[in-house]
C-alpha cells in the first residue's frame, strides 16, 4: 500500500502564460448584476434583501477595482453618470 504525500505525488506543469493572464471581464455585466439585485432586494424578505443589496455593493466595489486597475479614465467609465 503506497501512501501518497506531497514530496511524491505526481505534479502537472501549468503554462506560465496561463498562469499570467488575467481573465477579461465584461464591466458591464458586473454592474447589470448589481443593479438587478438591488431591484429584486426591493421585492423578498428584509433580511434576504440585505443580502441581495450587500452583494449588489461587493459587485459594484469589485468593478470599481477593475476600472482603477485598468487606468480607464473617469469619463468612460461604466461609473459614469
């Protein structure tokens, strides 16, 4: 019976390049999700809402991060009023 540890267990190469890309996010959906919480948060239970409308904020912060990250000026910005 052989007991794997991690000093011989087998490993699996992973692509540095994979590694190294960030994945492409869609700015836009992220504050489409935020805004249809927020709008559904208005329709449950209190408590569920607060949920709903915490989560809303995580994503809008979450986008907010990304734009800064981006060096997007402040007019393009899905942020924008």
């Amino acid at each position: 019976m052989a007991i794997a540890t991690f000093s011989n267990s087998p490993t699996t190469a992973v692509p540095v390049s994979t590694v190294a890309q960030q994945p492409e996010f869609d700015l836009s959906r992220l504050q489409r999700r935020a805004d249809s919480l927020r709008r559904l948060a208005r329709s449950v239970d209190p408590i569920l809402a607060t949920s709903y409308r915490r989560r809303a904020c995580e994503l809008e912060l979450e986008l907010w991060i990304h734009i800064v990250r981006s060096g997007l000026p402040p007019q393009d910005s899905p942020l924008a009023a």
